[in-house]
C-alpha cells in the first residue's frame, strides 16, 4: 500500500517557536514511517516557509535554517491539492495527503494556518478554522461555554490598552489574586498574578507586549485537571491529570522544566469525579466546534466545582506535555496515538468533501 504524504509544520515567528521545535522532533520521532512518508515544512521565526529535509535533530538543536534550504507554499488552487516548491527559479507542484501543524500560538494555533490548509482543500490534521480561532480567543471561548451552563472564572476583557484606565473600577471589584492574561498567547507566556492592585500596572503592560487583547480574572481556588480528547462525533478521552504546584503558578518555565511543580497522571482523584471532569470536558469540546483533538483545561475546587480554563487546540507533544501522557494512560501509545490523528483527520476530510 502507498504510503500518504504528510506535511508536518514546525517553527513560526511565535513566541512559542521553541516549544514547537521540541513539539515537532518529538512528533518525528515517534511518526510511524512505515505508513506515512513525512515532507518536513519548517518556518523560520522571519516567516519564511521551507522545506527541510536534513536530521530532525537539527530540528530539536535550532540548527534547522540555513541558506540552501528551498522556498515551499501552499498552493491555493483547491484542485491540485498540493505544495509549490521553488527550486532554482523553477516551480514543482508535489501533492500531499495531509498537512500536520505542529505550531503554538499566534499565527499557528489561532485559526491563520488552518485557514489556508482549508483553502488548499487539503486535509487538515487538528482543530479547523471557526474552532481554532475561538478557542484561541479566552473571552469569547468562556463566553459560548458559560452560556451552555459551565461554570468559568469572573473576569474583564480589555480590547485594547486604551479602554483600561476606564474599565479598572470594574477590574478593582475582582477578588484578589487576580491573573492577567494575553487573550490570544500560549505556554503562559505573559501571564502575571497579583495579589495586590499596587502591581496591577505593570502586570497589564507585561501582557500587552504579548498581545494587543487581554483579560484579567479571578483566580480559582483548587487545582487545575486537564483532559486529552481526540474525535468528531464519537470522542475518545484519556484520563484526567493534575498540576500540583508549590508555588506561584504553572507558567512557561514550569511547564517545561517541572522544577517546582508535579504532574499527577492519573489525577489523585475517584473514578466517579474522573467521569464527571470527562463528561464535562468533552461537552466544551463539542460546544467550541473541535475536531480531530485538542486538550480541555478545567479547574477543579474544593467542593469539587468544574471551572473551565481554556483549550489548548495544538497541544505540546514534548516529552514533557500532557496530552500524549493522558492518551497512554487510555492505552493508546504515541506512535499509535498519532497514527489514528492523521488518518482521522484524512477520512473527516474526505468524508466532507463527499
């Protein structure tokens, strides 16, 4: 049997390139390459796509980028179905079977990339573009879940920096400690939490350098579960874990270094509360519109409250990132893991199409 072309994206002018790198040589190394032969498309933190074919570990290291490396894009012609390559002023057209984004936050994870694998007509491994876009956005993900009955934190939602100074007496009504986010970061990069208003300024202009939208919210009390997802209609979970921190807050360092903090896979909580945080889990998934898969984020209270966080569309496939662990803890294994991913996302899109 012939092996399908997968595209796999990595790199991108986000904040989050470096975790997409560690994201993308981790997918590589687990790839079943007896089904899938992989064209590898890296984007330097310039913006500039190319095709990359050299060891992954120059992937893992940074050492990827260099001058002899062509130029590769998508072809927008839905018919064909493929990437252009220039190669010495000269265009080749090579088809691919699907595309694989492996990239983190903006511009990666926020609905841009899907759109035009979309308009490529090409099929897309993950999230698609409406479910992408929401999510990435936190007020309006909270807004569409709340409305369907699921508890989410207080907050206030600055659309730019000049609407602050007249929404502070709302966001000086929050109870302290608060977080201010950047509406549309992830890896929680630009995340500050205060426990006094005095350091209020600093924290809104500290998330404004990494968007120009954020919130502010209220802090939950508990601990925060996650649960790894995978499906369209018929949804496949792994198990739920836990963040134990002992300080502070799970921000990027701690999410990959875990020098203060712990994750607990399975959650140390009871069967019936798992099925609760899943059952939960997989209502938001649905109501956000995603696909193929994604991590849900809730908090979990003392009086064992679901409160939700937010949805990580691509999550981290690093040797340290959660969904693959959760997924294993199902009994499904990464290799196997990523082989259902992409020939899932290839039979919804051919089923679409149909």
């Amino acid at each position: 049997m012939k092996k399908k072309k997968i595209g796999i994206i990595f790199g991108g002018k986000s904040s989050e390139y470096g975790v997409s790198l560690e994201s993308c040589y981790s997918v590589l190394s687990h790839i079943d390459q007896n089904k899938f032969e992989i064209y590898m498309i890296g984007i330097n933190q310039k913006g500039e796509w190319k095709h990359f074919e050299g060891d992954i570990q120059m992937i893992q290291n940074d050492t990827w980028d260099n001058q002899s490396l062509h130029s590769v894009y998508v072809s927008l012609d839905a018919s064909k179905q493929c990437l252009i390559e220039v190669i010495d002023n000269k265009i080749n057209e090579v088809h691919i079977d699907a595309i694989f984004p492996i990239l983190h936050g903006k511009n990666g994870e926020d609905g841009t990339v899907q759109g035009i694998i979309q308009i490529a007509n090409i099929p897309l491994i993950g999230c698609d573009l409406l479910s992408s876009a929401l999510c990435m956005d936190k007020y309006k993900a909270h807004q569409l879940v709340e409305m369907n009955g699921i508890k989410t934190a207080k907050s206030v939602y600055l659309e730019n920096q000049q609407v602050y100074s007249m929404k502070q007496k709302d966001i000086f009504k929050l109870k302290l400690p608060i977080y201010i986010k950047p509406l549309k970061a992830g890896s929680s990069l630009g995340i500050s939490r205060i426990e006094s208003f005095d350091l209020l300024d600093e924290a809104i202009q500290h998330s404004f350098q990494y968007d120009d939208e954020i919130i502010v919210e209220e802090e939950i009390e508990g601990f925060e579960v996650g649960c790894a997802i995978m499906g369209i209609d018929d949804l496949i979970v792994g198990r739920v874990d836990e963040i134990e921190l002992s300080q502070g807050f799970f921000d990027f360092e701690e999410k990959y270094s875990l020098q203060t903090s712990k994750i607990h896979m399975p959650a140390r909580i009871d069967k019936e509360l798992e099925k609760k945080i899943q059952t939960i889990a997989k209502s938001i998934y649905k109501i956000l519109g995603c696909r193929i898969f994604a991590r849900v984020d809730m908090f979990l209270t003392p009086h064992h409250e679901i409160v939700f966080n937010e949805v990580n569309t691509i999550p981290g496939f690093t040797a340290h990132s959660r969904y693959p662990h959760m997924m294993e803890g199902a009994g499904i294994r990464f290799q196997e893991l990523l082989t259902h991913l992409i020939e899932m996302g290839i039979e919804d899109a051919n089923t679409r199409t149909i």
